[in-house]
C-alpha cells in the first residue's frame, strides 16, 4: 500500500457518520463550522501582528489583565486556568514545545472590555482580535452544546458541563490562538486533551499535509501505529463556513462519562511559524492543575516514525 494512504485518513465520507462512530474510527469527527477559513485566518493575522509587533506591550498589559480577572468574581468557575499570554519557548528543556499563545474566554474578554477598555484600545489589532475571539466563541457555543446534548442523551453526567452565566445556561470554553515556532521532532507529543471537548478549526497548514495527526477514540492502549495525519472534506462555501474538526478530551471521564479521549499529536512543520485556533470544552469550578495527559514524550516515539509522513 502507498506509504502516503496508509498513514493519511480522509475524512470527507465521515461527515455523515454519527459523532460516536466517527471517534470509534478515526478519532475526529468533521463538522462544517460556521465561521469562514478567511475569518480564521485573518484571526492569525491578528494575532501575529499582537503578538510579535507588539509583544512586550501585549505582554506587560496581559499580565496586569490576568491578576485583575483572576481577582473578580467571573472567574470563579475557571479555579487554575490562566488567561493571557503564555510564552512557552524559553523552557528549553526538550520535553516542551516550541510556542507562544494567547488564552481567552468569553468572561476574560468582556471583563478587559469592561475594566480595561482604555487599555486594549491603545492596541487597535489587540482589540480587533478580542472582537474577532468573541464571535468565535459565540459559535463554539452552540456547537458544544449541541454535542452535550447528543452526548447527554446517553450519559446524563455530561450535563456537569453546564454552568450559569449571566442567567443563561453555558459551557466554559477556553480559546487559544497558538504560535509553533519551527521543531525537528514533534510539535506536540502524542497526548489526550485536558479538556472534556474540543473543537480543532483549520490551522495554516497546507490542506493535504496537516501537520495534525489522529487515532481512534477507542479506549484501547495507545498504539502510534493507528495515528494519521487528516485531511480535511473541502468546504465549497468559503465565505461562511470551514471544515472543523471535534474529538473528546480525557475530563469526560473525571465526571462519569465513559467516552474514550481521543489521541493526537502535531508533526513538526518546515516553516517559521505555525499557527491554530483550538476551542477547548472545560468542567466548571474543577481544579486541573494535578492532572497530566501525554501518552508518550516527543523523545520516546519510534525514530523513524515521522518519516513515514514526509512527502514522497
């Protein structure tokens, strides 16, 4: 069998299949998000200008921010996560990855909006970012919710999920626009997401050659021989839609749901910078922090494993 169909999936055929038979099988499942690729894109471009051309700025007011947020009462159901701007490539210690990104939520964001307004417009592309974050989480919403509800249906323990806020009934969802600077091994390691759900939008990759890698929500040990690097159903509607991708992370089980998380890692690219917008389906008022996910370290994979994926 061609070396390249053997590790790569398509997903096109999985649009029609159930979200519970499409993690059994290739650990995703393809959902036609309602926000357009070039709205995604312009999201990173945003990002990069903020980050990059303004980043000791950005930096200095994101710190003030999270002591501030981290001190009201919105933050309560968020107990450890940080938002702001996490800078993750001085720890050279070559367990970690090579990346920098920013954190958000919708409480955080309205929270600076309101407290810090005079601040973040002193950065018009900070501001524009926030704005464009706000929109992307208004969609994420329903989408997760629509996915609770299909999971709830079986599992009443994942309505756990809901929490109040401003009278409505909601999932925390926590956002990150991430920067992978370049990696000669992988860009993240084979691991389960510490998050109940979570939605991948389409990263700056080319489209045949997605640096992202899946295997099967199955619950069975991890084996790195059923990872495959995906890709994705075209979309034919770019002006309104992009192809995102949902798989579940391993809190489901911390309150009593029995879906198996879905393994995944991120191949290293041959470019500066990479970049990804992930949406991240988080428990209420659940402290994290002594939790750990990775399956394997980078190090301990298989050497001739990423060889497999290089172009032919």
């Amino acid at each position: 069998m061609d070396r390249k169909i053997k590790y790569t999936v398509d997903l096109s055929p999985y649009l029609q299949y159930s979200t519970n038979e499409a993690l059994k099988q290739v650990g995703c499942q393809p959902i036609m998000f309602p926000i357009s690729k070039a709205i995604v894109d312009s999201i990173y471009v945003a990002s990069d200008t903020c980050m990059i051309a303004h980043f000791d700025k950005v930096c200095k007011l994101a710190q003030d921010w999270e002591y501030g947020f981290a001190a009201s009462d919105e933050s309560i159901p968020w107990c450890n996560v940080r938002f702001g701007i996490r800078d993750k490539r001085p720890a050279v210690e070559r367990k970690k990855d090579k990346k920098f990104y920013l954190q958000f939520c919708r409480e955080y964001g309205e929270w600076v909006e309101k407290n810090r307004a005079h601040e973040l417009a002193s950065i018009p592309e900070l501001k524009n970012l926030f704005d464009l974050l706000l929109t992307f989480e208004k969609e994420c919403q329903q989408v997760f919710l629509e996915k609770l509800k299909e999971i709830a249906a079986i599992y009443p323990e994942a309505n756990k999920l809901l929490y109040n806020y401003r009278g409505e009934q909601r999932v925390p969802i926590s956002i990150r626009v991430i920067t992978y600077e370049n990696e000669d091994h992988f860009s993240v390691s084979p691991h389960f997401d510490k998050a109940a759900m979570t939605i991948l939008m389409p990263s700056d990759d080319n489209p045949d050659e997605e640096c992202l890698i899946v295997a099967p929500a199955d619950g069975t040990i991890f084996d790195p021989e059923k990872l495959r690097r995906v890709v994705r159903p075209l979309y034919n509607d770019s002006n309104s839609t992009s192809c995102a991708l949902f798989i579940t992370g391993a809190m489901l089980q911390e309150i009593g749901v029995p879906v198996p998380p879905t393994p995944h890692a991120v191949l290293p690219h041959n470019r500066v910078l990479r970049h990804v917008l992930v949406a991240f389906c988080n428990i209420p008022y659940l402290d994290t922090k002594h939790l750990t996910f990775n399956i394997v370290y980078k190090k301990e994979m298989p050497n001739n494993f990423i060889e497999r994926f290089k172009p032919i």
